[in-house]
C-alpha cells in the first residue's frame, strides 16, 4: 500500500467484515515548546548608549556656553592671520623746518609667495628670469625670497625678513621702464607684481650729507619680533644707526593691522578686517642746513689739503655747538657715505665696502665713536689743574726747547724756546717743556702716596671735572668714553694684557717691515712686560699735553670748550629738539639732563680765556685767521697736534665765539693731517665764516 504521508510506513489492508481499527502513529518529532527570550544584554547596550550620549550631550554644551569664546579664538587662529601695516615714517627736520630725511615712493618688484610655493622648483627658474631682465645678480634676489633664519637664507640683510603672506620684495627702486617691460608679459613673470611703496628720501638741502646723523633703517630681527611688546612685525622698517634708532618709536608711528584668512598651505583667501595706520611724528633738530653743509665741505676741503701736503688724512670729524644749551647745529664724519644706498637695497659688495676698514670703515661716526689723543687742546684742562697745585697765576716760567724728565728727553714742536714768559703767553705758544715741568712735580710729591695718590692727582681730578672719561649722553649712538689714564687704570690695563705683551717681549713684531719701529715696539714690549703696571714720569708728563693714553672723542672736547665758553657749565650735547606732528604741534619736546659744573675760580677761568683769545690772535693759531675781523667778532681757540711714533700728528683745532658773548663751539680733527695751526685751524675759519653769515 502507498504511503500517502510519505514516512515509509506499510498498513495492511482491513479484513472485510470487521470494522477498522485506528492504530495511533507513532511521534516522529518532539512538540514545539515556546520559550521567553532574555532582554538583559539589551538593556545593557541602551544604558550604555545613553551614557555616552549624554557625556557628549553635556561636553558639547559645556563647550558651547562655558567654552564658546575660548574655542572660537583658538578656531580663528588656524584659519586667520593678523598683518600689521608699517605707518608713513615721520621725516627728519632741519631747525627751521627744512626735510633732512623725507619719504618718497620707489618702485618694488614682488613675486606672490603662492607662486613660489606651488612652483617645482620653489620658483628658482622664475627668480632667474627676472633677475635676467633687470640686469641683476640672480643670487641677490634668490636670496631675498629666503626667510631670513632658514637654511639656506643669506645673512640680513639680504634675506627675506618680511611676513610670509606678503608679496616678497625681489628687487628695490626698479627702473620704471624696465618694471613695465615684466608687467606685459605675464605669462613669463607669473605671480611678479610692481608695488610703490614709500622708502626713506635724502633731499640734501644745501649739499647736506648728515648720513651719520640721520643714520638708516633696517628689517627686525626674529628674536625682535619675538619680545615685542607692541606686535611689531617682521615687514617694519627699525632705526638701526643715527637720529632713526634713537627716536625710533616716536618716528615709526602705530602699524595697522589687517586679518586675513589662509588656507592649509598658508596662502591667502581672504579679508576679514582692516584698521589704518598712524603716522610717525616729525623729529624737529637743532640742526642748521647751511651750517651743516659749511663743515661738511670744510672738512673734506681740510682732508684733501692734508693730503696734498703729504699726509694720510685718514678720517676726521667736525662739530658745532651752543654752548649755553649744548644744541648741535651741525656735525660731519669723515669719510662719510650716501645714506640713499639703504632706500635701494644695499648689495652684499656695497655692504662690505661700508665696513672695510681698508677705505676708512665710512659706517663709523668719528664725532662720536673714534677717539684720538686730545693734544694741546688738553691744555686748557691741565693749565687749571697746575694752578690748583699752587703755581703763581702771576709769575712767568721758563719755555725751553727741551727738557731731561726722568733721564728721558721731552722737547717742545720743533724744539722751539720762549725763554721765561707768563701763563696766557704760554697757552699761546703751546709751550709743552712747562707743562711737563709742572706734571712732574705734582708727580714726586704724589710718590709716597700709594692708593691714594690718584685721588689727590689735581690733573687728573680736574680732567674728570670736566666730564672727560665718561660719555657726554648725546642722543646720538655709538658714543665711546674715550681713556683718561690713571695709576689704577694703568694697573688694570697691564693686569688684562701682560701675557700678550710678555709674548711679544719674546717673540718681537717680526710683522712689522719698518727696523725702527720694529724695534721701537720690541723695546716697548720689554719694558712694558716687567713694569709695565707702575705709573712713570713718563705718564704724567704726556696726561698734562694730551698725549700717551689719553684719548678723546672730538664731542667730549667740544663739551670742554663749552664749559670754558660759559663759565663752567657741563652742557648734554643734543642734535633733537622735540617730535612734532605734520602741522606743527608738539608731541614732545626732547629733556636735556643737567650735567653739573667745573668748580674753578674766577680768576682760572680768566686765565685761560685770556690765554685761548691771544691763540688766535698772536699765537699758534694767528696764521690761520690772518685778518680775521677781530674787534667785531673776537674769537677763542686752541691748536692741537698728536703725536704718535711713526704715524703724523693727528690735526686739531678746538674754538669758541664771539669770545665776549660765545654763541657757538667749532672744533675740527683730522686724524694724521698735520699739525693742527696747518690743517685743522683753516677748516674752522672757513666754518666761523658761515657762522657770521647766519647769525641773527
């Protein structure tokens, strides 16, 4: 029989007759039982999901309201940049107004730093090219799109020290013609721009140079930027030397500042605001552009005749002053420079030749930052200290051509004698053999003083009195203190370099080509080797003219002459006189510290200003201002000359006047220019003369 339920199952038929029996079949599979599912697991799951939905529910709304501005900043910052705009520098103004240091406009050449940026080779053959069009060195402007710092960036400034979402600066005062020529062809000059930007101008009025005055600007340093208080950016232009370093904050002005939006790679993509800057207020000088120009001329005019006469005339400085206020009307630095070369870029050989000691190293203020051995404009310190040591101002002394110090022969100019002449006789002649007569005395009544004998020594306290040794705080930098000599100082100069010297005791100058001077150092060096500590008649004698160590700025002396002009009074030297806006107001007027006074005697003081007045008319100076307007415009002064083994005395010439009422200080040095009646002396006439034009 079939199985209809398909199990395998056979059934045999029903007998007939009989009724069917139903034969249960049997289970084949268990029943189905229905069980309840567990939801633990899941619970655990959807706790732990609302706990972190909720953490970061309540993280995200801490930092929405807790954390809002915080976050908000710290998210501009890595989109946004602030530039800052460098302000229109104040100018630099002559005492009636004049410009000395202007602004004009010059042409810059800039390539994009995106261009650079996405460039294959960093935009190296694009820099070649224009470099190539301007007749330029293609190192010069490769170097000027390296961040100044970086590898491979050239020293400043001559690197790239400008922000790096500006345009980069490749070449200064660009032809304009040669500017146009890149303009119109820019698919071979991508990313290259022409800007006007302002740079600082040199009118020159009168031919004035005052580059030493002025000074010039440079680009911060990092470490500049850095510490700056006031956000100063790596674009600015600093005060590096002169006028423009000294007052540099009140000429720079307030930058503005611009917020711009960068991308990932830094490259600008927008504007988010902008604020304009401030201009720099004017700095008003004492200066005089006509007074300034006539010792500028008169001082390359006194090199030049130097040197015609056979003498090296390496450097020189002329300075006038007013010796009630201490006003500097003019100053000039010899050899000097042009100031413009900054405003063009200066090159890498323009740089070294402003430093190369060979042609005069031009960057160095001779007014100021050289000092030289006073000479006999020194006299007018150290005839008042004999006269403290108790010489008679009425009696006369003898002026012989030489004398024996110490067993060591000291001779007059030329060894010239007087025989016995009075105190203004002596200023007037220069006598040098009684000047060292009245040193040596106060040197063996110092002997037995031990450490105190410097501070009883009447010539070297009186010489302090009038400031000498220390810097006179002219607002001009660079200023040395020059060298007043003394036992200690001798002490301490010998402690510093005796193993030097004890060397060249041994070993000699086999350098030095000249015999006499070889051996004039050698024996130098072993004398100076075994005693070279203690303080000689030697010493004393060559402090009371000038000469030995004492050493001098051309400034300090003219600070000198002004006390002797006014009666004592220590005046600060002052170029500036007040920070001004455009139309004249006053910012701020420029304070001079007070510097105290010389105490001298009435009668000292008449001393020596009868002495100074009578060189110039009947003395070492009377030659030189030959027919000179005396009784109109009497004059006070002093010859000057420096003597040095085997170089040529160092020219001087230290005046004020009128003598009866002084309105000016004049003072002219040329170092090795000869004696000071013949080349420093003509040079301050010639500046006198000018004086008379221009005073009121």
């Amino acid at each position: 029989m079939d199985d209809p339920a398909g199990v395998g199952v056979t059934t045999p038929a029903p007998r007939r007759g009989r009724p069917a029996t139903r034969v249960p079949r049997p289970a084949l599979t268990p029943r189905r039982v229905r069980r309840r599912r567990s939801t633990g697991a899941l619970w655990v799951v959807l706790v732990a999901v609302l706990a972190l939905g909720g953490l970061l529910a309540g993280r995200l709304g801490q930092m929405q309201l807790g954390q809002h501005e915080e976050l908000a900043v710290q998210a501009a910052e890595v989109s946004t940049r602030e530039i800052l705009t460098p302000a229109l520098r104040g100018r630099v103004l002559a005492a009636d107004g004049t410009p000395v240091v202007a602004n004009a406009a010059s042409s810059v050449v800039t390539v994009d730093p995106r261009v650079l940026l996405e460039a294959d080779d960093g935009g190296a053959g694009l820099v070649a090219s224009v470099a190539d069009a301007l007749r330029r060195p293609q190192e010069e402007l490769w170097g000027r799109t390296r961040l100044c710092g970086t590898d491979g960036a050239p020293p400043v400034p001559f690197c790239f020290s400008g922000s790096p979402y500006l345009p980069v600066p490749l070449v200064y005062d660009v032809d304009p013609v040669d500017a146009l020529a890149l303009l119109e062809r820019p698919e071979d000059y991508p990313g290259i721009e022409v800007e006007s930007i302002p740079v600082r101008a040199y009118p020159a009025p009168e031919g004035v140079n005052a580059a030493h005055l002025v000074g010039y600007l440079g680009r911060p340093t990092l470490e500049e930027v850095e510490s700056s208080e006031e956000g100063l950016d790596a674009q600015a232009w600093l005060g590096r030397a002169g006028l423009e370093a000294v007052y540099d904050e009140g000429l720079r002005g307030i930058p503005g500042r611009t917020t711009v939006t960068v991308d990932p790679r830094g490259v600008v993509t927008g504007t988010l605001g902008r604020t304009d800057p401030v201009q720099g207020a004017d700095l008003l000088t004492h200066l005089d552009v006509r007074v300034q120009a006539a010792t500028e001329q008169s001082l390359v005019e006194a090199v030049r005749a130097a040197r015609r006469a056979g003498a090296p005339a390496t450097s020189g400085a002329a300075v006038v002053l007013r010796p009630d206020t201490g006003a500097v009307l003019a100053a000039a630095s010899f050899p000097t420079y042009d100031p413009g070369v900054w405003s063009r870029g200066v090159s890498a050989g323009e740089y070294a030749r402003l430093l190369d000691p060979d042609r005069g190293a031009p960057l160095v203020n001779r007014v100021v930052g050289e000092t030289y051995p006073p000479a006999s404009t020194f006299k007018v310190v150290t005839l008042p200290a004999a006269l403290q040591t108790g010489i008679d101002p009425e009696g006369e002394y003898s002026c012989p051509g030489a004398v024996s110090i110490a067993g060591q022969r000291f001779t007059n100019y030329e060894s010239e004698a007087y025989g016995e002449i009075g105190l203004r006789r002596i200023l007037e002649v220069s006598c040098d053999t009684t000047f060292y007569r009245w040193a040596y005395d106060q040197w063996r009544e110092l002997q037995d003083a031990g450490a105190d004998a410097d501070a009883e020594d009447r010539f070297l306290a009186v010489a302090r009195g009038f400031g000498l040794g220390q810097r006179t705080g002219v607002d001009v930098p660079g200023e040395e203190a020059g060298t007043l000599p003394s036992r200690q100082w001798k002490q301490d100069y010998w402690e510093s370099t005796r193993e030097d010297v004890c060397r060249r005791a041994e070993e000699g100058y086999p350098e030095v080509d000249d015999e006499e001077r070889r051996e004039f150092l050698e024996q130098l060096a072993q004398e100076n080797c075994v005693d070279g500590a203690r303080w000689r008649p030697g010493d004393a004698v060559n402090f009371s003219i000038g000469q030995g160590d004492v050493a001098t700025t051309p400034l300090q002396m003219a600070v000198v002459y002004a006390a002797v002009a006014n009666g004592g009074r220590l005046v600060t030297p002052q170029v500036a006189d007040a920070l001004v806006r455009p139309d004249g107001t006053v910012v701020e007027r420029i304070e001079v510290p007070d510097q105290g006074r010389v105490s001298l005697d009435d009668d000292t003081w008449r001393i020596v200003r009868d002495g100074l007045e009578g060189v110039v008319t009947e003395g070492t100076g009377a030659a030189a201002f030959a027919g000179w307007p005396t009784d109109d415009y009497p004059l006070a002064g002093k010859t000057g000359s420096a003597e040095s083994f085997g170089r040529q005395a160092t020219s001087w010439f230290a005046s004020y006047g009128p003598a009866d009422e002084p309105e000016y200080v004049v003072l002219v040095v040329v170092e090795e220019g000869g004696i000071g009646s013949d080349t420093a002396a003509p040079a301050v006439r010639q500046i006198w003369e000018t004086l008379r034009e221009v005073q009121p």
